[in-house]
C-alpha cells in the first residue's frame, strides 16, 4: 500500500468543498484539507495573474490517484486546474492504514 498526497488549488472554499465531499463520499479519498485564502501568482495566457485561491490536500491510495484526477477534472471550473500527486514515504503506520481501509 502506497499512500499520496493529492495537492489541488480551486478558486473558493464552496468549490472545494464541493469536490473535497465528492472524493470522500465517492471512495476516492480518506480526507481532505482545505486551506482558503491562499494567494496564487502564476502566468496564465502571457498574463501575470494574482488570485486568491482555496487549497484542497486529500490523502488516498495510490491505485485511486488516476480516478481521482478524472473526478477533479470533471467537477474543477478551471480549464487546466491545479492537481498534483505526491508519493508518501513514512509516517504513522496507523494513520497510513487508516487512509488504505477508507478507499479500497
């Protein structure tokens, strides 16, 4: 079992919200973390861009990482959102257990 972090930035906390409960409910997600009120610059369409933006963290299995993308993609209001995975290495075994019981 191979946890990961899935990173993802969303333009409000309602938007998070709403794709945070539908990974949880859905299996694809143990928990999510949302942040609001992060600031995001970034180059977009040879514009500098200054937004405020809601960070969603979810934690979940390795093997759900590619449907878990598709589902954000098909409920995110940006055309190219923000969804990176990251590999978990070590941590506290039962919390990693708990995350691979919640999503298989």
């Amino acid at each position: 079992m191979k946890v990961h972090l899935i990173y993802m930035t969303v333009g409000n906390k309602e938007e998070a919200k709403t794709i945070g409960k539908e990974l949880i409910t859905s299996g694809l997600a143990a928990c999510v973390n949302i942040v609001d009120n992060m600031n995001s610059m970034y180059m977009w369409e040879n514009e500098l861009q200054d937004d405020n933006e809601t960070i969603l963290i979810a934690k979940t299995e390795e093997t759900r990482v590619p449907a878990l993308i598709e589902k954000v993609k098909s409920l995110h209001s940006y055309d190219c959102p923000c969804v990176l995975s990251l590999s978990v290495s070590d941590g506290n075994q039962a919390f990693l257990n708990w995350i691979a019981e919640e999503v298989k």
